[in-house]
C-alpha cells in the first residue's frame, strides 16, 4: 500500500522494469494516488526506461489501484503490458523533451480499466515549456474500458480509450495515435444507460478546456483506430493545432450512453468525430 511501489527518479539511466507481476490488496480503507511503476527521469538519447511484459491483477474496482504505469520524461519505451481492473492503465506525462528521442507505447492491453492511456502535458519538474510531450507514438494497443465498474467509487461512470487531460498547458508536437483498438463495455454488460454528464466519455477525447493561442499542437495524427461502443463520441479534438490528420479511423456505434440509444447522454455528443 505504498505511494508507489516501482520508483525510478533522478538521473537514471537505460534502466528497465521487465517481467513483473503486481497484485492490488483488495479492501483498502482509502484510495490514495498510486502508481505500481514510477518513472522519472531525464530525455538520454540512448535511452531513459523500458517498462516491458509487466502484468497488473486488482481485484475489481478498489481502493489504491490508481495508477499501473506513470512515466515522465522523454525516452520511454513501454510495451507488452497487461492490466486487469486498475482506474488508470498509464499516464504519459512530458518533463523533459528533445527532438532526437521518442516515447514509443504499444502491444499493451488492458481491461475493466476507467482509463486506457492518459496523456499530461503540463509544466512540471524542470520543464515549464513551452512544449510538454513531443515525439510520442501510441500504437497498437487493445484498450477495454469500464467507467460503470467504478462509479461507485469514483461518483461518475464515464470512461476514455485514450485521452489528453484537459487542463493541459503546454503544447504537444509529433503525436501518433495509430492501429489502437479500444472498446467500452456495453450497457447490457454494466447496467449503465449513460447519464447526462457522459458527453466527454469519448473513445479519444483529445481536448483542452482553455484554448490559448499560445498553445498550439503540432503534428498529430490520429489514424486507422477501432473504436467501439464508445458511451459519447467516437473521437472529440477540441485544441488549436496546425498539421492534424484524422484518417481511416473505424468506428462503430458511438453514442451508445446517448438519449435515442437509451441512455441519459444528450444526442449531440453522439458522433463519430467531432
């Protein structure tokens, strides 16, 4: 029940979390903000971390099963990880960023998850800008999502596959969201229509709530996804960018928390892409 159980910070360098199994305790008195695997650390050019064929076991929605996988810094490899039943399967978050490194996520999956893939693009440690995450690749990865599992604990139901946190301050530059799957659990499975704060529960809610000309994203690409079910929008970009690509995206049956699917979810929030 530690803060974080896995913590790898400071000037570390090429180090590597491979092949471990995590087990959450079930009926904790509290949740708390944790993370199995923290990482911290600098953009080396010849590598920061590899967080690989880890595998994350909570028993359903509980107390303390926060957080899976949390990197910050500019070098990460994570890949080949599965998760069962944690809130947030990873956060993503830029502290230190250079255009000859990359952050490179896929072949991960997860179920039974609020949260697939959390992107952070804040000012945070040494880096306050004006660019929070560059060069990251987020491919070909299984998201199964369940934001109904947790409303009891969480005071809310909705879910995302993939999502940028909308409190953002920093730009973001060469993002690729590409060949991912992500499917929400259906409301027959959950019992839960859909209720009328859902409309951000998209399958990638790319979005800021403050739009500031100063930040402007650059070079993302959000192409050949397959999103299912997603309780609102299949995918939602709401920033100010330039050079964006939205192709070849499969998407099936969005909306399904929506007032004309059932739900409680205003119909205008039930697109494909918006």
């Amino acid at each position: 029940a530690s803060v974080n159980t896995v913590a790898i910070t400071g000037l570390s360098r090429r180090a590597r979390v491979h092949g471990c199994t995590f087990l959450y305790l079930p009926n904790q008195q509290q949740d708390y903000d944790h993370s199995s695997i923290y990482i911290n650390t600098p953009s080396y050019a010849d590598g920061a971390a590899w967080i690989t064929d880890n595998v994350f076991i909570a028993p359903g929605p509980t107390a303390g099963a926060r957080t899976a996988i949390e990197t910050h810094g500019g070098h990460q490899v994570v890949s080949g990880n599965e998760g069962w039943g944690v809130q947030k399967f990873m956060n993503i978050s830029g502290v230190t960023t250079a255009p000859s490194v990359g952050t490179h996520i896929f072949a991960n999956s997860c179920s039974g998850c609020r949260f697939g893939i959390n992107l952070w693009s804040w000012p945070y440690s040494s880096n306050k800008g004006p660019v929070g995450l560059a060069n990251v690749n987020i491919h070909d990865n299984t998201l199964r999502v369940n934001g109904a599992a947790w409303k009891q604990m969480c005071n809310t139901a909705y879910a995302n596959g993939i999502l940028l946190n909308a409190e953002s301050a920093l730009r973001v530059e060469n993002l690729a969201i590409h060949h991912n799957q992500i499917i929400f659990a259906t409301p027959e499975e959950t019992g839960c229509p859909g209720a009328v704060g859902d409309t951000i529960a998209s399958g990638i809610e790319y979005r800021r709530v403050n739009l500031g000309p100063a930040v402007v994203d650059q070079n993302v690409s959000i192409c050949d996804n397959t999103i299912t079910g997603s309780t609102a929008n299949g995918i939602r970009v709401s920033v100010l960018g330039n050079g964006f690509d939205i192709s070849r995206n499969t998407i099936v049956n969005p909306g399904s928390g929506s007032l004309a699917a059932g739900g409680q979810m205003p119909n205008g929030s039930a697109n494909g892409i918006m």
